[in-house]
C-alpha cells in the first residue's frame, strides 16, 4: 500500500511489526500514564478540570489501544475512525475555547513518545533487526496520527461554530479573547455581550451545593446583586449547569455594597458559595478581578474546615497571591496602602515605620527601640502615614494592611507604583497624603 509516509505490504504480513506490537504490549499502562502526565505538566490547558483530566486519559488510552492493535493485525490506519475518547475530549476542548494547535501538539508528542518506545524494544530484542520493518512501524504510526488528527480537527471544528453560534457559547467567546488578551476591538465585544468594558468590575464566581437545584437558587443570586449592588449592567456567563462567572459593572456608590450583599445571601439562606474579586478599571480590571474571584473560589473548596460562604479576595489575599502574580500584587498594594504604595524614597520610610509599629503591636517604644529612633519620630511617621490613608489603627482590621506592607518589604519595586501616579481604588487622588507633607514643611521632628 502507498503512503505518503512510506510503502507497506498491503497483505498485512509484517511479522517483525507484530513482534514489536506484542513487546509494546505489556509497556501499554506505563507508556498511557507517563503520557497522561506529560502532558498535562507541558499543556495545562488540556486538564483545568476533572472532567478534562478525564477525557484526557481516556483519550490517550483508547488511542494507544487502537494504535497497538493496528500494528499487531497489519490493518491500514490511515482508513481507521478514531476510538469515540479522542473526538469527545477534541468537542470538550472546543467548547472551552482552547486553541486546537494546543491538541494536535499533544499528538504530536503522543507521535513521539509512542515510536522511541518502539524503537526501544527493537533495539532490545536480539531477533529484530530488519530496518524495512522498522520504517514500516514508523510509518503506521505516522499515519495513524495524521488519520486521528484530521477527523478530531473535523469534529473541533464542528463543535466551535455550533458553540458560538449559541448565546452562551458566544459569550464564551468573547470573554476567552478578553481573558486571553487577544482582543482588538472592545466596542465589537461589548455590542455583542451588551456590557461596558470601560467601567469598574467587580468579578464573582458564584455556584450551587451539590444537593440543591440550580436553576431558582442562582436566578435569585443574580436578583439579589441587581438589589444591593448599584451596577450599571451584570454580565454572566454559565461555567456549568451549576455556577456562573458574573462581572459587575459598577455603578457610583457601590464601594460598600458587598456588605449588603454578604448578608442578603445569608438572610435569604440561598445554597450559594460566591467567590469575589476586587475591583479593576476596564480591560485589565475585568480580567485580574475574574482571576482573583477564580483563586478566592480555589481556596473556598479546598478549606479545612469549611470556609465562609461569602469570601472576597480582600479577605484571603495574603494566601490567594503566594502563586507570585505581580499585577497582582501591585494592585492589591495600591488599593490598601494608597499613597504609600509608591516608589519614592519617603513612601518607603513611612511604610517601614508602620510595617515595624504593627509588628510591635502599635507601641512607639517598641518601634524605636527596634529601628533605633526616637519614639517621637515614629509617633509623628505613624501619624503621617495614617493621615494619608485615612484609617485609625486602632479602629481598624490589620491583616491585610499588615499582609499589603509585608509585600512591599518583600517584593520591592515590582509591587509598588511609580511616584506621583497612585490613586485609591474609590477613584480619590492620593492629594490628601501630599497635602500633609506640604503643611508640615518636613517630616521628622525629633
């Protein structure tokens, strides 16, 4: 038989190709799990969820199957259907928007690894060492490849328009290019998902017990958002039949209203777990907001004992960021410390008098003792720095004022601001903080 890879016998009698196959046989689990797990280290974006690990494996199993059993009976593979795992993980990827180009390198990997292992035990055995036999397994496992990858790209193809061309799945699509930064034309996206991507976002992910029904339980939750959160327009997209990711543009007046919203939820006693991001302007906001709500919602279902129902990412930020996200970062600095955040010399006094005064559970002597400074002079930064912020130490919560100072000890420049340009997440300039340096005509007073 021809291919475009390399001739065969067309009578099937390969009888060095059997050999082979039935010395691959026994390596078959090893060779799908160490397949399985390359993979997913390498393309991540082939296994987010269970469901994909799932289809995943079953996908590179039943491959691997078909592909020893072509070998051992000599039947063409460029003619073959693919097992129903390869096209139904191939339609899942589709409708999660990832790239096909990310799958077909998978196979080619598969490719790969799948004919060094051959080659392996070939050159293990003492009774192959016919060249023309070897060419022949490579060749099958050439095409075999090029017949799965085309039929999948088929069905991807498939699947994809028929996604899109739904409401859902082209909600999909449009926040996947906002997700992934390809998109060009914002005012295409929002016309097509009717929603403002100039404004202030606030992102949730919101999702159902297990034992309740979904529908009502997260209809209610967005009635209840609409309620207590003044927004100019909601925006949710399904993630499952259990749970929406919602982005809330926000209206003037809604910086304290995810209190409200905390205890509507509970009152209502809704079987709703929601997960909220912070703040974020246009593009940019829209996308760190989901991914904060997305960390906060990892956090959530993996806490002993169970975590809050209601969790912000303000909340568990200190944990949610160890990942090393430095946008990030930078962002949850700049909406705790304001004016501090920034990368001036004086800021950074200041921050390290409060980080070291918190430390020392606010005593001025403390403080000075342990930076080696008059006690006057702390009282009068910490003055300073507060006046600035706007906050009374005493009166206030000091995890994640402590947690924002820790990452600017730690971090340096990348979490901090250049100077002149930090502003509060409320919109408010820093001028307050500047004004007080102004006034005083100096700092230290010792």
């Amino acid at each position: 038989m021809t291919s475009v890879f390399v001739d065969w016998s067309s009578d099937g009698d390969d009888p060095a190709a059997r050999q082979i196959a039935d010395m691959v046989l026994p390596h078959r689990e090893k060779f799908i799990s160490e397949l399985f797990t390359a993979t997913v280290a390498d393309m991540p974006d082939l296994a987010v969820t269970a469901h994909d690990r799932t289809l995943l494996y079953a996908s590179i199993a039943e491959n691997t199957a078909v592909l020893i059993a072509t070998l051992s009976d000599g039947s063409d593979p460029s003619v073959l259907q693919p097992p129903p795992g390869a096209s139904a993980y191939a339609r899942e990827l589709a409708r999660r928007g990832v790239s096909l180009s990310v799958l077909l390198r998978a196979y080619r990997i598969g490719q790969a690894r799948f004919t060094g292992m051959c080659l392996d035990v070939a050159n293990s055995s003492n009774d192959i060492d016919d060249y023309a036999a070897l060419r022949i397994v490579v060749s099958k496992v050439a095409a075999f490849i090029d017949r799965i990858c085309e039929v999948v790209t088929v069905d991807y193809e498939l699947e994809r328009e028929r996604w899109i061309t739904q409401q859902s799945g082209l909600t999909h699509h449009w926040i996947a290019r906002i997700m992934s930064g390809a998109l060009s034309d914002a005012a295409t996206a929002e016309a097509a998902l009717n929603y403002p991507l100039t404004a202030v976002h606030i992102a949730m992910e919101v999702w159902v017990a297990e034992t309740a029904n979904p529908v009502p339980a997260l209809s209610a939750t967005q009635q209840l958002i609409r309620t207590h959160v003044p927004c100019r327009q909601l925006l949710c997209a399904p993630v499952d039949t259990d749970a929406l990711s919602i982005w809330i543009a926000q209206a003037p007046g809604a910086d304290h209203s995810l209190t409200q919203l905390r205890t509507a939820l509970a009152t209502a006693k809704l079987p709703v777990c929601a997960a909220v991001g912070m703040a974020g302007a246009q593009l940019a906001g829209f996308r760190s907001s989901h991914s904060q709500a997305l960390r906060v919602k990892e956090l959530m279902r993996s806490a002993s004992p169970p975590a809050s129902p209601f969790l912000t990412f303000r909340d568990v930020a200190p944990v949610a960021m160890l990942t090393g996200n430095r946008d990030e970062e930078r962002a949850f600095v700049a909406q705790i410390l304001g004016p501090l955040a920034e990368n001036d010399a004086r800021a950074m006094e200041l921050r390290e008098t409060l980080r070291n005064y918190i430390a020392c559970n606010l005593s001025p002597t403390a403080t000075a003792a342990r930076m080696v400074m008059h006690r006057n002079t702390i009282r009068y930064r910490v003055h300073l720095a507060t006046e600035g912020l706007g906050i009374n130490l005493e009166e206030s919560e000091l995890f994640a004022l402590s947690a924002a100072l820790e990452i600017c000890r730690w971090r340096g420049a990348s979490a901090l601001t250049p100077p002149c340009t930090t502003a509060h997440a409320s919109g408010e300039s820093a001028q307050p903080f500047r004004l007080a340096r102004r006034q005083t005509g100096g700092f230290d007073h010792r």
